[in-house]
C-alpha cells in the first residue's frame, strides 16, 4: 500500500463470519502468531490490504511511455471540437444544470 495514511478509529460494530477448512485455520493462526496479533486483526488486516490493492489495481489508469505522451500532447494542443462534440455540449447545457 503507499503512503501511511491516518484514519479516523471508528467503532467496530460489523461482523463477518466465514467457514473455512482446519487446515486453513492453522495456516492463519500461525501467521497471526508470527505477526503478533489476534487471528481476527490479522484477517482484518490482511483483507483490508488486499481489497486495497484490487481497488487501487481497478481505479489506475496505465499508459505506455507511446500513449502517455500523446495524451499530454493533445492536453497541451487539443483538436478543434467537431460536430459531434459541440452538439453534445448543447445537449449536455439542456440536461444540466450548470450555474454551480
């Protein structure tokens, strides 16, 4: 996960339940042991990092060095908007509203 982030404890009152195999269980117990924590805040934490992580994965766009530098090129030099878009634009003035 990047950078330490600091959170605002707030008060634990959801519960998960989850059925596993024994095997699974003592894998656990003997990583929370290792890791010094209770096998409930290891679980806690270890899908805390992990659902960061999909997250993370899912919400970062990536480019090729190719790609990347034609985004920042048409940012620094946009096209003319064609029909399509200034069309768009008055449909979109139509629907929203924008004094905002």
């Amino acid at each position: 996960m990047g950078a330490t982030q600091v959170r605002k404890r707030e008060p634990a009152d959801e519960r998960i339940t989850a059925r596993l195999p024994h095997s699974t269980r003592s894998i656990i117990e003997r990583a929370a042991a290792i890791y010094g924590a209770s096998i409930n805040q290891f679980i806690v934490q270890a899908a805390v990092e992990r659902a960061n992580e999909v997250l993370q994965s899912m919400e970062t766009v990536r480019l090729s060095s190719r790609d990347a530098q034609l985004f920042m090129d048409t940012l620094t030099n946009p096209p003319e908007p064609n029909k399509k878009l200034l069309d768009a634009v008055r449909v979109h003035d139509r629907l929203v509203d924008s004094r905002y």
